[in-house]
C-alpha cells in the first residue's frame, strides 16, 4: 500500500508509493519505481486514473513535471566538460517559474563527437531544449535537431550578444572575439539577432604555383632549386663518367 493517504500534507522528496501500486502526476516524480512528492502540499489519489497528485493549499493542482517531447527553454546556469545545468523558464511556450533544473549530458547535444561542453554551449546561454524523461528529477533534456541548441549566447570576453556567421560560428561585433555554440536554426531570431554571413573567417587560397611547391612536387625541377647549374654539372659529369668506363670495359 501506498505510504499516504489522501488529504496528507508532504514536503519534497517526501516518499509517496511505488510505481506498481500509483503513477505520477501533477506536483510528483519517480525515480528507481518510486514516487517522490516534487513540491509541498496535500496528496490527492485518483484510484480510477491510478494516479497520486500532491496539490496545494486551495486544491489547485501543483505545476506537474515536465514529461517526454516537452520543449524547454531556460539558460545555463553551469557547464561543465561533460554536462551543463539549464534551469527552465519556460515550457510548451508558456512561462515555468517552478525553479526546476534540466541537465545536458554531452552525449545528448549533437551526433558528430564534442570534445567538451564548452565548444557547445556556456554559462548565460539560452538554450531551447527537449525533455527525455518524464515525471523526473532532474529533467534529462537533449537538443539533437535543427530546431533545438543556442537561441543566444553572449561573448566570454566583453558580454555582448553573439552573431552567428556561419554553422555554428559565432562572432563578436564589440570585441570581435570568435567562439562556437551548437545553436538552433531560429538562432538569435527571437531577440533581433540577424545572421551576418559575410564575418565568417576566411580561408587562405594559394596560386597554382604555390600547391604546387607546397605538394612537394618537381622537388628536381631545376628550377625549383633557383636554377643552380652546379646541380646540372654533376649530373652531366657523372654520366660522361659512366660512359668512359664503358669505353675502357670494351
């Protein structure tokens, strides 16, 4: 049986039941099979539903934990080499002031390899993401897909917005400091950020000539050597050598 009963007053992480007997709903969240209450209040049971709530003082229903497919939006509060901390402000586009906290593993942010979290996203970053677990603390999110990553990042160095140039590269205009985030394809739309393509760094393009020097090909041309005729002269000298030697032989 479950450890309460309806009408009880819990506090979070106050041990409700077990998964088998009642399931999750507004105000609780399961870890290892079983229920936990997530905020403080009075636990109300649905037997029909087979569910346990824990609602507040005037029986209004507590804000319920996000659930798998829910889209978060919050801002890294830490990031570390392999993970960042987000805490939610917002979900399925409505205003979440329940001071939960997501978690980013690095595995969970692109499927191309990331060395550390930081070449992805840091600290004051605001990140649209996608919760893969439900009813749960903390909330496991990933931002794997187009719409999903950065949707604004600030410069390390001065503190100024960051422009996206190209991918996920990113460019100062205060301080024209470079960094790179794995950002969303809306990338700084929401806060009036345009894309500035012609910023993105330039690669050095060399003449014919010079791939070819750099290749290391014609290295005995003669006149990748300055055209020095001493290294002709030994060459014309050792074949009238050989010849002579032939001679004398016959």
């Amino acid at each position: 049986m479950a450890d309460v009963k309806s009408g009880d007053i819990v506090v979070p992480g106050e041990q409700l039941c077990v998964i088998e007997e009642l399931s999750p709903s507004y105000g609780t969240y399961e870890k290892d099979g079983i229920v936990y209450a997530a905020a403080p209040g009075a636990v109300s049971m649905d037997l029909k539903e087979r569910s346990i709530k824990v609602l507040a003082p005037d029986g209004k229903m507590k804000i319920a934990l996000p659930v798998s497919g829910d889209i978060l939006i919050g801002e890294v509060g830490n990031a570390y080499e392999q993970r960042a901390e987000i805490s939610i402000v917002r979900r399925n586009g409505e205003d979440f002031h329940s001071g939960l906290v997501g978690e980013i593993h690095i595995s969970n942010v692109t499927r191309r390899y990331v060395k550390s979290m930081h070449d992805v996203m840091r600290t004051t970053d605001i990140v649209r993401a996608k919760a893969i677990n439900t009813h749960k603390i903390p909330t496991v999110l990933s931002v794997v897909g187009p719409e999903l990553g950065v949707i604004l990042a600030k410069c390390s160095r001065c503190g100024n917005p960051l422009t996206l140039t190209t991918n996920n590269n990113m460019f100062c205009l205060r301080c024209e400091n470079r960094e790179t985030r794995e950002v969303a394809n809306d990338y700084g739309q929401l806060f009036g950020l345009e894309a500035r393509p012609d910023l993105a760094p330039r690669r050095r393009s060399y003449d014919r000539d010079d791939r070819y020097d750099r290749r290391g090909s014609g290295r005995y041309d003669n006149r990748s050597r300055g055209g020095d005729r001493r290294y002709d002269d030994r060459r014309s000298d050792r074949g009238r050598g050989q010849r002579s030697d032939r001679r004398r032989r016959n």
